[in-house]
C-alpha cells in the first residue's frame, strides 16, 4: 500500500493514477475528498494539521507520498508530530516533494531536515515552479486574451507537475532511490512573455502579453498574501538565483525522456483558456 498525501492536488491526483496504473494499492489522502479520484483509489480524508487523523490511512502503508502546505511546513512542532505518526503506523520510507529553492538557499529546509532525521527511508523531490501556476491567467484571458504579470523577460525552468508524478510513482516504488535528493525541472527557462506566447499558440489566436511594474504586481499579491512573503516572491520572479535558473537532467535520467515543455502542457490545457 502506498499512501499519497495532497491527493486532490496538480501532483496528488496523476500520481494517484500512475501508481494504480503500476499494480499499486493506493491510499489518496485529502481533507475533503473528491470524485475526480479513480474508484480504484481507497479515499481517507484528514487534515495534516491533526496528524492524528492520518494514522487510520496508513494500515498497512509501505511508503508515503508527502505533500505539506507552506503555513503547515513552517509549523516544526507539527511536523514532527506528524511523522511520529508515520513511524507509529509502520512505514518504511517518505518521499518529500519539497523546493527547488531549498538547494540555493531560497527557502527554508525544515521540512527537508525533519523528514532526514525521522529514522525512515527517504527521498526529496526538490521541484521548480509547475507550468501550472499561470493557470491563474486564466480568467483574463479568457475574457479579455491578456495577461498581465512582472518581469515579462524573466525565465525560469518551470515543470509539468505531470512529470513530478511520474518521478513520484519511480521513487515511492523503488527502494534504491532512498537517500536521494532530485532537482526536478522542465526543460528550458520560460518567461512569462513566452508563456503567453505558447496560450496564444494553443488557443490559435494572438494573447497579448502586459508587463506589470513590481509595485503594481506587490500591489495584487498583497491581498490574498502577507506583503513579506509578496516581497520574497517578487525577488525569487524578478531576480532569480543561477540555482534557480538551472536546468536539471533529473527527470530525463528518471523517466528516460526529457521533461515536457510549457509548450506542451499549454496545448494540453488549452481549454482552461478558451
């Protein structure tokens, strides 16, 4: 049995799939449930915030896919609690999926750290940016074929959380990849002005791309998130590290075929635009 965590998510649900598409038994955790989950999948609904409520999903458990929000991975009290409850439960090995910006110094690696010291078997999955976060363009270019973000001529790497699946699967199945950290990546830097252009090419029609200044987009950010966490993205977007910049080669060795493109994902997706 194979427990994933996040099960509802952009990641959660195609590794849901992946792994029963590879014989596993599977476990999908999620605090509300869903019916988009295969009926192959048993479903368990918790909070990780309660680690308690976790313990009935991992009966029988071998490994466990871990997926944390960032309030919930800030919390080290808490996760310490919750992995007392995955050792409790008789689990051999979690796999992480964790920050690209943990390895350049971007982001805190408390999670990281927890899960190394927990005594279990584990794997980080360090993962970029996901080609899926300009799914928030939607709406306006649906309505009005623009987007408008900063920094228009800033790429980075980002990655099909399709893929991040696929190395999933690969990772909880297979022991020997305990004690590895993989930089999961797509496969070239991409700027939100060639994210716009690939939209454009996926709908079959021009979507015009509008450059806000960082006050601007500050402005915005800063209500739905507290403006120092709208300044510590800002700088991550406008001013990225070379670390963050990299391209890595994980998930061509992983998979044996190189990660898929914004281009591709955005042809995929086009009816999320239209």
């Amino acid at each position: 049995m194979i427990v994933v965590t996040g099960a509802t998510g952009n990641v959660g649900q195609p590794l849901v799939r992946a792994l029963l598409a590879a014989g596993e038994r599977v476990t999908a955790v999620s605090r509300h449930g869903s019916d988009r989950l295969p009926e192959e999948a048993r479903q368990h609904r918790a909070d990780l915030a309660d680690p308690k409520s976790l313990a009935p999903a991992l009966d029988g458990a071998k490994a466990l896919f871990l997926l944390t929000s960032g309030d919930f991975a800030a919390t080290e009290g808490a996760l310490g609690d919750l992995l007392e409850v995955v050792r409790a439960g008789g689990v051999e090995r979690i796999v992480l999926l964790s920050s690209q910006g943990v390895g350049t110094g971007d982001h805190p690696s408390g999670p990281e750290d927890a899960v190394r010291a927990s005594g279990l078997g584990w794997t980080v999955l360090r993962a970029g940016g996901f080609h899926t976060n300009t799914l928030r363009w939607a709406d306006a270019v649906r309505a009005e074929r623009a987007v408008t973000a900063p920094f228009g001529d800033v790429g980075l790497p980002t990655v099909d959380p399709a893929d991040l699946a696929e190395v999933a699967a690969v990772t909880l199945r297979d022991a020997t990849h305990a004690g590895r950290v993989y930089e999961l990546t797509g496969p070239a830097p991409v700027s939100p002005r060639e994210q716009t252009a690939a939209i454009g090419e996926a709908l079959g029609e021009p979507v015009r791309f509008v450059e806000q200044t960082r006050e601007e987009a500050k402005a915005v950010m800063t209500r739905f998130m507290p403006e120092q966490a709208a300044e510590s993205t800002l700088d991550i977007l406008g001013s990225p590290s070379a670390g963050l910049r990299q391209v890595s080669p994980d998930i061509e060795k992983l998979l044996g075929r190189a990660p898929r493109s914004y281009g591709e994902w955005a042809a995929r997706h086009a009816a999320a635009f239209r």
